[in-house]
C-alpha cells in the first residue's frame, strides 16, 4: 500500500534515499523550472509536493522505522496511516520521467478562461481560472458552485 509521508522542509531527497536504501519503493517527484537568482535566468529542481514524498509499504513491518528516519516528521495519519489511493500515485508516474521529474505539459491559461476539473475531489465541475501562483500552489481557479465563488488555492478551499 502507499502511503504520504511529511518530512521536514528540504529533506524530500534525503529521506528518499534512506527508505531506497531500505528496500522501499517511494515517489519524490520534483520539478524542473526556470527562477531568476542574481538577475540570471537559472534552472532550478523544486518538489512537487513540498515536504512530502510517497512510499509503497508494509505499515506494521516498516511504519516504526519509517517515524523514526532521519528527516521525517510522521506518516500521513499518524497510528492510522491513510493509504494514497492508487489512481493517485499512476496519474504522478504517469507524468513523470526516468529521473523522477515531472513532465509539464505546456499550456498557458488565460484570466479569465473556462476549465473543466478532470481528477480529484472536484473532478467535473467547471472553474474560471485566475492566476498562476508561486511555488506549491501552482495555480488558482475559481469555481462557481451553488452561486457561491469558492477559491482553489492549493489544496484549501476558501469561500470568496
């Protein structure tokens, strides 16, 4: 089974490693993208769950080892963990390549602009998209339910 796994901010790499040393399948996946740093365009690796990574296993034999890995904070759910569900963890791989990046595909939206939300909890509905943001939370949309405007904004939800 998967599992989340919140680590400490920057550790997503190193925590990686210790579990991959110990025969654990996990999912770091990180993004390559462009910044400005000292005036100069440069390409920088980001993750793509900030201070989260995934890991596929046995939670009565590997979950003590697991807590008390160098680098981790606890398993999602603590002495309940919550399994990641597996359409979740193929749409990741899906979309990542040999090395453990994310492919974006490009397309810019416009302000403005219609979308349908194809996966997850809001899977169907449509939304008018804003703006993109920086870092995890990667884009806004507004989604007109019920008359009401509720606010996408990573994974938290706001009534506007």
């Amino acid at each position: 089974m998967w599992y989340a796994i919140y680590v400490k901010s920057g550790k997503e790499d190193t925590v990686s490693s210790h579990l991959k040393n110990a025969g654990i399948e996990v999912i770091n996946a990180r993004l390559r993208i462009k910044k400005f740093k000292n005036n100069k365009l440069t390409e920088v690796i980001e993750p793509l769950f900030p201070c989260y990574i995934f890991a596929d296993f046995d939670k009565d034999k590997y979950s003590h080892m697991i807590t008390y890995t160098r680098g981790v904070r606890y398993i999602v759910g603590r002495q309940n963990p919550i399994v990641v569900h597996e359409e979740i963890i193929k749409a990741i791989k899906e979309n990542m390549n040999e090395d453990s990046f994310v492919i974006i595909k490009p397309h810019k939206f416009k302000k403005g602009e219609k979308v349908l939300i194809r996966e997850g909890p809001l899977k169907n509905f449509y939304g008018i998209f804003e703006k993109e943001l920086k870092g995890s939370d990667r884009v806004m949309i507004l989604l007109e339910t019920l008359n009401y405007k509720v606010v996408i904004n990573g994974t938290y939800l706001e009534i506007a």
